[in-house]
C-alpha cells in the first residue's frame, strides 16, 4: 500500500484562546492483521501503519503506536487545547517506514 | 445383562465427565486471561508494576456484532495540567491472540485524556486500558463486549 490513501480531517478551522477542540483523523488502510488466510490457503503477510503522530511547532500533542488489533481504516479522535495559531501536521509510519502526512492550519483567535 | 450393566457405567460417565471438563476450563480459561493482561501491562510499562483499579474508564458496546470494528472510548479522569496528566495509554485485549492493541502518548496540549478509535476484538471479553500517570503510578478499567461475530483471525 504505497499509494497515497485517503486521509480524512476533522480539525476546526479557528478556535478561542484556551479552547479545547476535538480532532479526528482517519486514514484509509487496510490493517492486514498477518492472521487472515487468502483462498488458497495460503497466509496474507502482515501490512499495518505503526506509528501515528500529531505535531504542532514541532511538539507532539498526540500520538499512537497501533498493533494488528486496530480495524481498519484505523479511526483515532483526541482533544487539544488551542493556545497558539500554527499548522497541524499529521503523520503515519507503516511497518516498513513509508510515511504518510497531511496538515491542517489552526487559526486561535 | 451384562451388557446393560457396561453401557449404563458407560452412560453415567459420560454424564459426568464434560462437567468435569467444563468446569474447571472456564475457571482455567479466566485465569489464562488475567495472565495475558497482566503480561501485556509488563510488556508495554515494565515488569512488576502495581496497578490500580480506578481512574479509567473503558467504553465499548455491550454487544459486537461485527468484532472486525469495535468502537472503543477511552477516558482517564485527569485534570490534565502540568503537575498531573496523562502520559500513556495503552489498550489491551485479554482474549485477541496479541494481547497490546493500542498505545497513546499524550502531549502537554492533549487538553483531555479522551481518545476514541475502533478495535478487532476476536472473542467475547473484556477491553481493559492502563493509564500511567506523569507520577509513574498505573491506573486501570475495563469494558465488556459480546461478540456476535468474532474477528476470528482478527
């Protein structure tokens, strides 16, 4: 899975000093779990994103490290104090180090 | 007649032998489960750490009926300020074959120690999620979900 997937956002676009918003993210990928076993019998190897990271000014507001037992398209939501306007940015690792990332500006007003 | 006399010996221990199985496998089984959760606290905090009841709150619903998704809400109470937070969270199954589902950093701007995802679950069982605290100190709570339809090789 080395094609750009789909990343879904769910960031406010402003927010008040102090304020605390929500975010979700979810990306799309398929989390092979490495149990599963195609139709001839034969063992799907294991694919899943490692690592999520959520980083603002260069500081880590949230992270997640994911193991087979995440579902697919793996969904996550936390929460944030807005204190200063900047760039969300958003990154995944899979297994083998291939890196997705997607950013989203936060005005705080 | 002599026969007979085999054939009911026969029946009589058939009768009792699944309760003896039955038995004591699902206490076994329990016990099996506690271990498996108790080895993944180690895994993921370090050994012979104390854990607490308490603190954690773990939703998911009562009854799966798709164990490939499993939306679970986490939240640990906290007030979340610079002298006491929220480090890491860590989700763990006591029944899937890998015990460590999710682990969760949290920053010094996670306002809330909330965090929702979705989880495969392969069996009916309990979710726990361990919280460690900037203190150092482990807090745990647990969900129960019935899984209708097991991620059977999740």
């Amino acid at each position: 899975m080395t094609d750009q997937p789909t990343v879904r956002l769910s960031v406010p676009e402003r927010a008040k000093a102090g304020e605390v918003i929500e975010i979700k993210v979810m990306i799309q990928h398929d989390m092979e779990s490495g149990y599963r076993r195609g139709s001839l019998g034969e063992a799907i190897p294991r694919d899943i994103i490692k690592h999520f990271r959520c980083s603002m000014h260069g500081e880590t507001i949230f992270a997640a490290e994911f193991h087979p037992g995440v579902a697919a398209n793996p969904l996550l939501s936390f929460h944030m104090r807005a204190e200063r306007s900047g760039m969300l940015t958003f990154e995944w690792i899979d297994q083998t180090g291939v890196r997705w990332s997607k950013q989203a500006e936060l005005a705080v007003e | 007649m002599k026969k007979t006399v085999a054939r009911r010996r026969f029946l009589q221990g058939a009768l009792i032998l699944p309760m003896g199985w039955v038995m004591p496998s699902a206490a076994a089984e329990t016990q099996a489960r506690r271990q498996q959760v108790a080895a993944a606290i180690a895994e993921v905090f370090g050994p012979n750490r104390t854990v607490r009841a308490g603190k954690v709150q773990v939703r998911v619903p009562a009854i799966s009926e798709n164990g490939y998704s499993v939306p679970v809400a986490v939240e640990v109470d906290s007030p979340m300020t610079r002298d006491d937070h929220v480090r890491r969270i860590a989700v763990v199954s006591e029944a899937n074959p890998l015990a460590v589902i999710a682990q969760f950093e949290l920053g010094p701007q996670a306002a809330l120690a909330k965090v929702n995802t979705r989880i495969r679950l392969a069996d009916s069982q309990r979710v726990y999620a361990v919280a460690e605290m900037n203190d150092g100190t482990l807090w745990t709570g647990y969900g129960h979900s019935i899984v209708t339809l097991a991620a059977c090789v999740i």
